[in-house]
C-alpha cells in the first residue's frame, strides 16, 4: 500500500470541528483509495453520529477494563496481545469507512505501560489505510499524547467569531510549542461568508495560519442534525461539502 496520509483536526468547542472532520471523511471516501480511517480523539465523542455509526466500545472503557482486569488475561496470552486483541474489538467497521473512538482521558492509576501498547498498535493499525482522519480534541496534548505517527496535515477549524479565531491562533502556537511535525499546517473557516469574512479580516491575519478553506453556511446541515441524521446521506450538492472537497483538492490529498 502507498504511503498513508494523516490529518488531525482541532479548533474550538462549538466551531463545527467534527462536522468538518465527518466531511472531510466523506469526501476522502469519494476518491475510492479503501476505507478511511476516523479516530474520534474528542472526549465529547460525537464523530459517530455524523457519520452514521454506532459506537458500543471505546479505548477509555477497554483501559479501565484492562486495569481492573489485569490477573485474568486468558490462558495461553500475553498482556500484550490480550489488550490487542480487545483494542481490535473497538473498530467499527462499514463500507468505505472504519473508526475508534478513544473516549474520556485517563482517570486516577498508573496508565504507561497500558498507553505504550495502545500507542503502539493505534500505529500499527494506521499503516493499513490511506487516509487516516483524526479528530482531536480543542487542545494539542491529547494528540501528542497518543499518536507516535507524523500528521501530515494539521487542520484548525474555527468560525469567524473573534473567540474562535483567537483559539485557533493558541492552537496554533501551542502546536509549534509541542513541536508536532507537520506537511502543512492551515486554518478552515466555518460558516463563513464575505462579509463576515471582511469584518474578521485582522483576527483571522492574527492567528498567522494559512487560509485554506471556506466552509459556508449551509442548512442543509442544521436540518441533519435536528433529525439525528449522518452527514454521509447528505446530497451530493451540499455547499459545505463542496467546500470540503475543494480543500482535499486544494491539499493534493491523492
């Protein structure tokens, strides 16, 4: 297989980061390379709905099953294949698009020896897939945390509110902080339009990103997530995926 692509997504809380992310899914999806993987790295776990899936095990809940459970590893196993092979039962899988959800951060306990196993084969699970979507959680600790593999794309989703676009500029500065390597770094503004855009002008200089998408308003969303619907079965002339999918094409995501 060639080699696979990873791109994480943070951004403030309510800034449509994870609608984003299931869009950016879809439109991965669309170019047929096999299954995309989404790994939900939000503690607010919502990934799933929008993508139509239902989620019965997370990483959270297999830890505390594995600290609780440590003297009854099976016979005839090793801690480590044990807890492989209980990570392995957390991936739903369906047409087109596989996840994990990693669930709430690690509780009270010593969690080392048990996160270097997960790290370790969350990797090893990553290099069957082509694209691998990450969506993360507002702050960069969680992703460094967890992940050994290089992103090569960092996106930071905001809207055009002057909060959101000051915490893409933290997020921002946090990430070269934690020195998170990256291909390409860039901002995507949510539910823009120009003349939004033109009043935010210097907020959005500010955060020193690169623009690379606009994602407009679009209420052909809204209506999704009244009826509890997936943004899989939304029609093929959505604006905002259309503007999802001219930031795949404008990253050269092949």
């Amino acid at each position: 297989m060639s080699k696979n692509i990873t791109i994480a997504l943070s951004g403030k809380g309510g800034v449509g980061k994870s609608t984003i992310a299931a869009l950016l899914v879809r439109a991965l999806k669309e170019r047929g390379n096999g299954p995309v993987f989404a790994v939900d790295a939000d503690p607010n776990s919502c990934l799933a709905d929008y993508l139509g899936l239902s989620v019965e095990k997370n990483i959270g809940k297999i830890r505390e099953e594995v600290i609780n459970s440590i003297t009854n590893i099976p016979s005839g196993m090793t801690k480590e294949s044990w807890i492989n092979l209980l990570v392995q039962d957390c991936i739903v899988e369906s047409k087109g698009i596989d996840m994990i959800e990693l669930g709430r951060p690690e509780g009270p306990g010593c969690y080392c020896y048990i996160n270097n196993i997960l790290r370790e084969y969350e990797s090893s699970v990553h290099r069957n897939y082509r694209y691998i979507v990450i969506d993360n959680e507002a702050g960069m600790e969680h992703l460094s945390r967890r992940s050994t593999h290089l992103i090569e794309y960092l996106l930071i989703v905001s809207d055009v509110s002057i909060h959101g676009l000051k915490a893409a500029g933290r997020i921002h500065d946090l990430s070269n902080e934690l020195n998170i390597v990256t291909k390409k770094k860039g901002l995507i503004l949510n539910r823009a339009d120009d003349a939004v855009l033109e009043k935010s002008f210097h907020f959005i200089e500010k955060t020193g990103l690169d623009v690379i998408g606009c994602v407009p308003f679009d209420p052909l969303l809204d209506e999704v997530g009244f009826n509890n619907g997936s943004l899989m079965n939304i029609p093929d002339d959505s604006p905002a995926l259309n503007a999802v999918r001219e930031v795949v094409r404008n990253l050269d995501l092949l």
